[in-house]
C-alpha cells in the first residue's frame, strides 16, 4: 500500500538529573560533595533510506520518544548519555512541523538530520558547593528534550514527470524506456501509485522518470486521484506531457492538453511554468491529420512535440534525446531548504516568566523555573536560600511585590504551593 503522507510525534530524551551526594571514606567523617552530572537524552535522528518506498509504517506507529539519559552517580561520576533513536524514511521526505507548517528538513540524501535534540543532563550537587554552602543537599534536574508533531510528506525525486489523463498511456511508454513495470491495462486509473524508472540514455548517463497517476479535470482541487499525486510532479525538472492524439477515449487531444496544464497552474504556478516536452502518443492509430494539426499547434506554442508510439516503440529514441537534451540545460532536482524556528520572546528576554492571580493565588509560568524547584530540596535551608536568591534575581519578587503581593498569600509554580514570607 502506497502511503506519502503521515503524522507523527518525536520527542528527544529528557537529561539524567544531577546526583546529590557526598563523598564516604573510611576515617572520613564530613567528606564532600561528589554528586555527578546526568548524562543528555537521545537526539531523534531521520536518515533516507533508499529500500523504503512509502510511508505506510507511520499510519501505525506515530509515536516516537528517544531514551532518557541516566541520572548522575556519586564519586563525580557522569551518567550515561542515551542512544540516539534513529527513523528511517523513504528518499524524498519532507518533515514540517505540523502546527507552523515549517520545514524541518528534507531527505533527499543518505546524510541524518537530528530533528529533535536530547535535553542536557543536570549538574550534581558538586556544582554548588562555595565557601558558604558546603554541604549542598540539591542539585539539577535533567532538561527535557525538543517535542514535536510532525507532518511527514513523501515527494518523488525524479528528473522527469509523466503527466496526462488517465488510459493516455504513461505507464506504457515508462516501462518501454526503463526496467519499471507498472500494471498496463486499456481502461482509466490502472496505475493508482506514482512509478519510478531509471532511463540508462547512454552508457554514462541517465536519468529518473516517474509515471503520476492520470489526472483530470479538477485535479488540483482533489478530484480522482490528482490531489494525491501532483505534489510528486514539484521536484521534477522536466514535465514530459503525454497526449492521446488519436482521441481514442472520445476526447480532444488540444482540450486534454490545456486542461492538464491549467491543473498543473491551480496547484502552483511555479508548476505551471516548468519546462515541458509533448509526446503524442498512439499516434500509430490516429490518421496523419491528426498528428500533423496537433503537433502543428504544439509547434505554433512554443513546444517541443512527437509523435510516438510507446505500444509500438515508434519515436521513443528522438524524443529521449530531446529530454536529455533539455536536462542538461536545467538546474538540479529541487531541495526545501529548512526553515528557522521563531525567536520564542522568553530567549530574548533571557529567563522569561508570566505571573496571573487566580482566585487570590499567584500562579507563576516558567518553564525554567519549574526545573529548579523540582531540583530543589524545601526542607533544607541552604536549598530554600538558593531557590529564593533566583527568584530575587530574575525579578519575580519584584513583580510580585507590584501586583499587591501581601504576607502569607500563596504562590503557585507548576503545581507546587507555598506560602508568601518577606
């Protein structure tokens, strides 16, 4: 089953958390601290994998958490840092972020993007030891890693895109051109995937062609099966545009054309504006009228046209030069470049904080501060001092005492309530 869309959630591993710990020693009878560090949580890491065709395993699975890194030890000793949780995709992924639509990355290459990084382990106590507080009884809690929802869309890496209505025979002229072989048959929509086939052109060079399911009119809006599909046609070079001109489906072939290139312009107009190549396919059942009033009004818009029969392998070597030809003129195959995240306003601000009273409580948010008083132990007094001196420093007592804040009212951080003292 062919998938090219998906939805998933990554998170990277939270940090061990420092130790608190105090060094033990035969005749040593007040030893020191020697609380460790934690070590960092696993990055979550994307890698191409070239074996994978679709994206169906993610409508499964949609959950990914990296490990944790293990808490700090005594005897200074570091903990273990996690492993990394590696996902493997199709060649093509585009991973955005879900809720801004930003791109994350783009694997277009076998080189692995972190798309979520571990958070970093936190300090033992051994870091807050001073002159004054030597026996220090709290240390740091690890970081918790990056957390995102992501929006997985596979886009074919292909040199060339087959497009046209459906039963115009793409999946014919892909398979008499290269290895692939799509399911042919005479009636509408046989091909239900987009196809990849490698054109060897000469013995040193080649090129990728893909067969996109047949679109028709209303394509870019979500009718048949285009709205599925078109987003495989934006990274090709070269649109090589397939036409019944034989009108063997009761059609006009001029109408097919514009009706086609008008889809192609309502999904993107960069789309609209990619070169192209006709190939008027079955032209060995169609009389020379035909063929000559259709390429000849090709010709008349500036096209490069012919006459093919990719049943009967007629034609196919001339218009495989020009697409050679026209791809050496043309840039590579398109990149989405990544996006950078917005400044989130409390970076700027360096230890950002939002305080609202609810109900005669005051309910301090910070992010920040919740991880130190998680690390923090409130029945020692050298802890408490610290915690106190940091809510000082980063100017929450001062917008308490702003907002009115009187003896014995209660504060909230992060669920945790304590009673107001000067």
């Amino acid at each position: 089953m062919f998938v090219d869309r998906a939805e998933i959630r990554v998170r990277g591993g939270k940090g061990g958390d420092g130790c608190v710990a105090f060094h033990r020693e035969k005749y040593v009878s007040a030893g020191g601290p020697d609380g460790g560090d934690g070590g960092r949580g696993g990055n979550v890491v994307f890698v191409a994998d070239t074996n994978k065709t679709t994206l169906m395993e993610f409508k499964y699975k949609t959950k990914y958490y990296a490990p944790d890194g293990h808490p700090g030890q005594n005897n200074h000793c570091t903990g273990k840092s996690a492993e990394d949780l590696v996902i493997r995709v199709p060649l093509g992924t585009v991973v955005r972020e879900k809720e801004s639509g930003r791109v994350l990355a783009d694997l277009s290459d076998d080189a692995p993007v972190v798309i979520a990084r571990g958070g970093n382990g936190g300090w033992g106590n051994v870091h807050f030891a001073t002159p004054t507080r030597q026996i220090p009884r709290f240390a740091k809690p690890g970081l918790p890693g990056e957390e995102f929802d992501l929006l997985l869309e596979l886009k074919l890496l292909a040199d060339v895109g087959l497009v046209g209505f459906p039963n115009v025979g793409k999946s014919t002229l892909i398979s008499a051109v290269s290895a692939a072989r799509p399911k042919i048959a005479n009636y509408p929509f046989t091909t239900l995937v987009p196809t990849l086939g490698v054109v060897q052109y000469k013995q040193d060079k080649s090129f990728v062609m893909a067969d996109i399911p047949g679109l028709i009119e209303g394509a870019s809006e979500g009718v048949g099966l285009g709205h599925e599909f078109l987003r495989h046609v934006e990274r090709c070079r070269l649109i090589v545009h397939v036409v019944d001109v034989a009108g063997s489906e009761g059609r006009d072939p001029v109408e097919d054309f514009d009706l086609i290139n008008r889809e192609l312009k309502a999904f993107s107009e960069e789309l609209g504006e990619r070169p192209m190549i006709v190939a008027a396919n079955k032209s060995d059942l169609a009389n020379e009228a035909q063929v000559e009033s259709f390429c000849g009004e090709m010709r008349r818009r500036g096209y490069e046209v012919f006459a093919i029969s990719a049943a009967g392998r007629q034609g196919l070597q001339p218009l495989l030069d020009a697409v050679a030809r026209r791809l050496d003129t043309l840039p590579p195959v398109r990149r989405y470049e990544p996006e950078p995240a917005p400044e989130a306003p409390s970076l700027r601000e360096g230890r950002g904080f939002e305080i609202r009273k609810e109900n005669g409580v005051y309910v301090i948010e910070a992010d920040w501060l919740a991880r130190i008083l998680y690390g923090a132990d409130m029945d020692d007094y050298e802890s408490l001092q610290y915690f106190q001196r940091v809510l000082r420093s980063s100017g929450i007592i001062d917008r308490l005492e702003e907002m009115g804040v009187q003896e014995n009212d209660t504060i909230e951080i992060d669920g945790f309530r304590f009673e107001y003292v000067r």
